[in-house]
C-alpha cells in the first residue's frame, strides 16, 4: 500500500478519515501510556484490517493526547512541582523537594532530547527502516525480557520521596530506549524505575512525571512539523479528533496500568509483549502481515 508523505512526513492517518482515525485513536491512547509499545499495534492493527499505515506523524502527534491525560490523572503532583518550585526559588529555598524534583526531570530530559534530534530524520521519515515490524517485533522480545528481570529482581521498596538526581539521570536515560519503535517509552522507564527498588505504582508515577517534558516536546515538535508541512484543514480535523479520542482513553489506560501493577505485577505486560512480539515476527515471516 502506498505511503502517503507531506513534504517528507508520513501523515497516512489523513486518508483513514475520522471514523478509523478515532477508532485507532482508542489503541493509541491506550497504548502509548502502557508499557506495551504503541507503534506495535499503530502497525499492526492498520494491517490487520487491511487499512494503511497511519504513519510515525499520527503517533508522535498522538503525544499531546498522553500529555493531556498525564497531567490531569497526575495533577496534584504537577501542581505541587509547578508551584512549589516556583515557591522555593520566591524564598531561595533551593534544597526543597518540589523544586529539586524538577530539576532532575528537567535534566533527565536532556538525553532523549539530544537524541532525539540525531534521530528525527529517520525515525519521521516516509518508509523509515526502523518501523519495520521485524524491527518492532524484536524489541517487544527483548523489552520483554529486560522487564520480566526487573520484576523479578527488584525489591519493590522505594517509594517517590527518597529518589536522587542519579536515579532520575537513570531513568532519563532510559527513555532513549523510546526512539525506537516497539521499546515503549512507559516501557523502557518502568523498567528503569523497577530496577531501582522502586514500588511498582511508584514506579509507573516516577515514569510519567519524569516524562512530561519529552511527552510534550515531541507532542508538540509534530504539531510544529505537520504545520510547517502546510497539513491540509482536513487533515488537521482528522487528527484532531484521534487526538480528542487518544486523550479520554490514554486517562483511562493510566487507571488501569496502576490498577494492574498494584494488585498484581508487571508480569501481564511481560507475557502480552513477549507474545506480540513473536506474533508480529511470524507474521512478517509468513507474510500475512507486511513487514
């Protein structure tokens, strides 16, 4: 099926029109705050049901919907990192907590965003070799694996009060792992978060409040992308509505992954990726799914 490219960005999603657009809107949101990679099932569900490729534009702008549903599922903690930093910079109380906190998530957003830009012309471009589904399909493997050692051999102790700059600088660094389709940016730093001690709800906090700024600058990095690209009114409505779709249901995948994670373990999300992942590897082997 052919790709359709604005100026060079993969916005396949225009053609779906609103009905598949919403449709995909609820897997995205959905997965893309699980740990359980969005840009798997952004490839293989479109296939699945013979439709085309939404394209990496869809799912990077996707971002904004995430972004909406973190900060308002996390607002109390946002509250008090937005205002109480600005609170203890007012009294030059540099060593409260509030403040300290945000500046490791800043810090640790430095990477990803380094790499980021190194990346961007691969990982947009129209046909990028990274979004093969072999490609996806190894890195569920393999992210399967990293987080089934993880729950294992982590003490699920830590709690979110008595994190430093290194275990934020950890994590931070973890997110890179993101860039690369079917790793799962919740993936990757849940992960990193349970390799350090931390309590499995506390870890998934610690992952999306570390992750905001990323979350928001590549929301809004492909807004600014598909606008400079001159994307069509049309366009903009039908993405619109995906995002308006992605955020109610990326609130609710943000319940139930803490749900989850407090009554049982991550082991759910081990076994489902490790699945996927040999789902979408035959898949591309036997050629019911195109790679």
């Amino acid at each position: 099926m052919a790709i359709a490219c604005t100026h060079g960005l993969d916005t396949g999603f225009v053609a779906l029109g609103y009905a598949k657009v919403a449709f995909l809107g609820v897997v995205q949101g959905i997965t893309e705050l699980m740990p359980i990679s969005s840009t798997a099932h952004m490839r293989v569900v479109p296939a699945l049901l013979g439709w085309q490729d939404p394209g990496s534009a869809f799912s990077a702008a996707m971002q904004v919907a995430a972004l909406a549903a973190v900060i308002s599922y996390f607002w109390s903690d946002v509250e008090a990192l937005l205002f109480g930093s600005i609170s203890a910079i007012k009294r030059r109380d540099f060593r409260d907590w509030n403040f300290r906190f945000s500046v490791w998530i800043v810090l640790a957003t430095l990477p990803i965003i380094f790499a980021g830009l190194l990346l961007s012309p691969v990982l947009n471009a129209c046909n990028s070799p990274l979004r093969a589904l072999s490609v996806v399909g190894v890195s569920c493997i393999v992210m399967a694996a990293l987080l089934a050692l993880a729950e294992v051999y982590s003490l699920h102790k830590r709690t979110l009060d008595n994190v430093g700059l290194k275990d934020s600088m950890i994590v931070g660094f973890a997110q890179i792992g993101a860039l690369i389709p079917g790793v799962s940016r919740s993936g990757s730093t849940l992960t990193a978060a349970l390799f350090l001690d931390l309590q499995r709800a506390e870890a998934a906090r610690f992952s999306f409040l570390l992750g905001l700024p990323a979350i928001a600058a590549a929301g809004l990095k492909e807004m600014w992308e598909l606008h400079k690209a001159h994307l069509s009114m049309h366009g903009w409505s039908i993405l619109f509505v995906g995002l308006f779709v992605a955020s109610i249901s990326a609130f609710v995948a943000i319940w139930g992954l803490l749900r989850i994670l407090e009554r049982f373990s991550a082991w759910p999300f081990v076994f489902y990726r490790f699945a996927l992942g040999i789902f979408l590897l035959v898949g591309v082997a036997f050629g019911f799914l195109p790679n």
